[in-house]
C-alpha cells in the first residue's frame, strides 16, 4: 500500500487516498481511525470468484477489499454490508471511484441481524476480515474510529453465522483472522460448512504465525487442507518475494 494523496470527504469527516495493488486500486479512508492495510490485500486475493460470480463482504469498511477484488476479478458481482453509515457511503464512492459501481452495492446493516429472504444461501462467496477482538478486557480501549474494527460487539460466532447463512449451498466461506482464534472459527462454522482449507500466515519465517485464512464450503464434506505458510517479512527488511507479489495484484492466495 502506498499513501496517494489527501482529500476532502463527503460531510466533514477528512480522507486520504491510498493505493493498493500496485497503483490499480485508489482508496479514500478517513486520516482518523482505521485504515484498511495488508489483511485486506490478503483477503481480496484469496477470493477467487470466476465471471458472474457474487461476493459478500461482511463489514466492508470503506471497500478496500470489495475494490482490491473487483480489480482482481473484472466480472464479480460485490456486495458489501456496514453498520457505520458513513463508512458505507465510502465504500460506495470508492467503488465508483475505481469503476465498480455499476457492479457493486453497499447496504448498511448489523452483521449480527439475519440475513433478509432475498440474502439468505445467495451468494457465491461470503467474506470478511472480522473484529479480531470480542471481549473489550482483552485490549486497551480502541482510539476514536477503531473501536468497530477491532471490537465484535455480538462475538465472532454472530460474524461466522452471517457468512455461512448467506453463502449457497456450495459456495465459498472466507476469512482473514488471529491464528489463535482458528479452533474456534472451525467449530463455528463446522455446523453448516466443510472442506476446509488453512493457509497459515507468519510474520517472519522463524515466528509463529499471528493470522490464518481459512476457507469453507457450505455443505463441504472433504478433510481439512493445510497448505504452507505465507510469510510476510525478511527479518533483513521488506516484504517477501512471495507477499510482495501478491500485495501487487501479481498473485493470488491459494486456498
């Protein structure tokens, strides 16, 4: 990701623009708060969603990752769900920013709400990056604008039902999230989803990892796939070859 440049927000909340893939995504985020990096790179480029295919993104923020994969897959249908009105007008503009628009929605919504009549086992894929937090004892209080991102109010049980509920019968279940919570999304999702897949995600070669992505079929029936670790860092500096091109849009994340 590299910082483009400042700009002025819709109301008065102050943005920048951030670049992701290479330059071929452009993403307005607030200056205060959150602001969408690496987990989101990794996660658009685990979504492998074919021409016509449809994506759900469970708290999309401002798009960065609906945008990384509209960039990534020029024909998938996006649709993403905020509670955050306006990180959901964002996210819209930056969808049309970058030339989604006429193929990406963003609804405003609690992800802990049930999926309408119309959502319900409709998509092709169902995504997020949760809140890597549910208990607000185990982190010192979030600063202003973070709080949504790192906090899950309803717990990450409320975030696992809402994607495998809204993906199809087949469809494809995706997360990003800490490596030490993965027992816990496996028994979470074991209910409705299978066929897991697991990549491992490590800082440096030589440390555990901190992040996992798994992938699940909704009514999956195969083992459980540990692929090789991701590893993100040389301990002498940088990227690694393998993280760098996959952060610029060169490569996917096998799942």
């Amino acid at each position: 990701m590299t910082v483009a440049s400042d700009a002025a927000a819709p109301g008065s909340t102050p943005v920048r623009e951030d670049l992701f893939l290479g330059g071929r995504v452009k993403l307005r985020q607030p200056v205060r708060g959150y602001r969408a990096g690496m987990d989101a790179g990794l996660l658009a480029a685990a979504c492998a969603a074919a021409p016509g295919q449809s994506v759900f993104e469970a708290g999309c923020g401002a798009g960065a990752v609906l945008c990384q994969i509209g960039a990534r897959c020029p024909e998938a249908q996006l649709q993403g769900l905020e509670r955050d009105p306006a990180m959901a007008a964002l996210a819209d503009e930056n969808l049309t920013l970058n030339g989604f628009g006429d193929r990406g929605t963003v609804q405003t919504g609690d992800v802990a709400d049930r999926p309408s009549p119309e959502e319900r086992g409709r998509s092709d894929w169902a995504i997020s990056n949760p809140p890597f937090f549910d208990d607000p004892g185990a982190l010192r209080t979030p600063g202003p604008g973070k709080r949504d991102a790192w906090l899950a109010d309803d717990g990450l049980q409320a975030w696992l039902d809402r994607l495998s509920l809204t993906a199809r019968e087949g469809g494809q279940v995706l997360l990003i999230h800490r490596a030490d919570r993965l027992a816990d999304i496996l028994e979470g999702l074991k209910r409705r989803c299978g066929s897991f897949a697991v990549r491992p995600v490590h800082p440096f070669a030589d440390a555990p990892a901190k992040r996992v992505l798994v992938r699940a079929i909704r009514g999956g029936r195969a083992p459980l796939v540990l692929h090789p670790p991701l590893v993100l860092h040389e301990r002498s500096g940088g990227h690694t070859a393998a993280a760098e091109t996959i952060l610029q849009g060169e490569a996917s994340v096998i799942l």
